[in-house]
C-alpha cells in the first residue's frame, strides 16, 4: 500500500494544479459562451460582411487545433508586439474553442424553434427585440444546455494542453512531481483520476438532462 502514501503525500499539489485548471476552464466558459451567443448571430445574419466575420472566427476556432491556437497567443503574437502571460494565453485560446464550439450548438437550438412561434409573436405585435429574447432565445437555449454542458467538459479536459506553454495546471503539476521521483506511472495516473472525478459525473449530469430533453420533446 506504499502507492496509497505516496498518493496522499501528491495529493497537495495535484489539488493546486487542478484548482489553476478549473479556474482557467471557468473563465474560458464564462467569457465563451456569451462569444459564442454572439458568433451564432453573426453567421445567422443577413449582412454578408458580419455573416462571413462570424464565419471565419467559427471555422478557425473550431477547425484548428487547441493546441495550435494556444501557441499562436502564445508564441505568435510577441511578434506583432502582443504579449500575454501563460495563464492568460491558455483563457484565451480555450475561450476562442468554446465560443467556436458553443456558437454552433447554440444556432442549432435557436433555428429548432417551430416558425409557429415567430408567427404568433408577430400576431401579437411584439418587436424583434422582444421576440428574440422573450420567445426565441429561452427556447432555443433549453434544448442547447446538453451540447453546451458537453463543451464545458471538453474545455475543462483541454486545460491538460496549457501545460505546453508552463501553466501550473493539473498536468504541470504532474510532470514536476514525475520529474523529482521518476514515478510517472503512478503519477499521471492519479492525474487521470483527477480528471475522471470531475468529467464523469459531469458526463451523467449531460446524459440525465439529454434524456430529459428527450422525454419532454
């Protein structure tokens, strides 16, 4: 049971790294969904300008590696004179894959409300504005939450990729404790448990509200 100890022993700084990786997945939720809100507006518009923006900034972020655009904020921008901190690198390129990734499911959930509805808000006299937000929007978003509960998971899993540019998340913290006892097999796996206790019950919450979805459909 000499694994157990050493386990405990890690457990301290594993907590760390994963308490960095559950922030930075939180902000890049947080700031990536209403992005995506947005985007999904975008490329629904009629202006061809915006629709193609919103497009590009779409297909980027959802065509492109993770790991690449963490390195372009990273190690592209100094180029042009842009710098930012490892930490706000990863927010950054995360946030630009979950609002590439959320905008696509919330587009989905805005177009799957029956034309029905934009007709009797119509009837009723209500303007764009208020149709949008009063009608389209609450429904739309209800049947997007399982999609973008799905997103979230991923965002959080692919906080590992920071530990590319040195941020002390959870898989930095993994590889420093390797590093010093050489132990890497018990090491990253008590890191994949770490991922696995938050993901998996994660994952159920997705599935039981899906269900759901589905039985109110």
């Amino acid at each position: 049971m000499s694994w157990l100890t050493d386990w405990v022993g890690y457990l301290p700084q594993m907590m760390s790294g994963l308490g960095v990786s559950l922030m930075i997945a939180g902000i890049s939720i947080a700031a990536g969904y209403p992005l995506g809100l947005a985007l999904s507006l975008m490329v629904t518009a009629k202006n061809l300008a915006v629709r193609t923006l919103g497009l590009a900034v779409v297909e980027i972020g959802r065509g492109a590696p993770a790991l690449v655009i963490l390195y372009l904020f990273y190690y592209g921008l100094p180029k042009f004179g842009v710098t930012f901190g490892s930490i706000t690198a990863a927010c950054l390129a995360l946030t630009w894959n979950a609002a590439a990734y959320s905008s696509e499911i919330m587009r989905a959930g805005i177009q799957s409300v029956a034309r029905g509805q934009l007709e009797a808000s119509n009837a009723l006299g209500l303007s764009s504005r208020d149709t949008f937000f009063r009608i389209i929007m609450p429904q739309g978003m209800r049947s997007a939450v399982p999609g973008l509960m799905g997103v979230a998971i991923q965002m959080f899993q692919g906080t590992s990729l920071a530990y590319a540019i040195a941020v002390p998340e959870l898989m930095k913290s993994a590889y420093n404790i390797g590093s010093d006892n050489f132990n890497y097999l018990q090491i990253f796996t008590l890191a994949g448990i770490c991922y696995a206790v938050i993901s998996m019950p994660a994952t159920w919450i997705t599935v039981f509200f899906e269900k759901r979805m589905a039985r109110h459909a």
